[in-house]
C-alpha cells in the first residue's frame, strides 16, 4: 500500500524553448514576401470591379489564389510575431 500522506515531490517549471532569432526574420521576411501577391490581388480586382462592375470570369481565380496566398503571408507574420505559447503550468495541490 502506499502512504497517502506525503505529497508527491515537487517539479520545477521548466522554461518553454525559446525560437531562432533568425527563423523568426527568415518567416516575417517570407510573410512579407507572400504580401505582394495578395496586393496585386486587390489591386486588379479593384480595376476589374471599377471598369465593368463585376469581376471578369477569366480573371477572378487570379484574384482568388493572390488573395489566399495573401492570407497566408499575413498568417505567417502573425505566427512569427507571436511565437510559440508556453504549456500550461498544473497544479495539483
């Protein structure tokens, strides 16, 4: 049997791995990279929306894909900026 007396023995926090100085530049400069398609995107489905009203069927998967890598860029910024979040620290007392 074991003694339920004593309490279990006590674990020191461990510090979360910090990332790589230079991955975190090497993703932000990928992000803005990513940016530009996205850009364009706006750009000529803004002047095919002004000049006919709607967007031209030859020109809107462009647009589609420019705005989903876009996106992406912005997702990639986002997650290098704000890094990996530390486990949540138990306990069981």
């Amino acid at each position: 049997m074991s003694d339920s007396s004593t309490p279990p023995p006590a674990v020191p926090p461990q510090k979360p791995q910090q990332r790589s100085g230079c991955l975190t530049a090497f993703m932000v400069i990928s992000g803005i990279i990513l940016l530009l398609p996205g850009l364009c995107a706006l750009l000529f489905g803004g002047i095919s929306i002004s000049d006919g009203g709607k967007i031209d069927s030859d020109i809107a998967p462009l647009v589609f894909l420019g705005l989903v890598v876009g996106i992406g860029g912005v997702a990639l910024i986002w997650a290098a900026i704000k890094g990996r979040k530390a486990p949540p620290i138990r306990n069981d007392r």
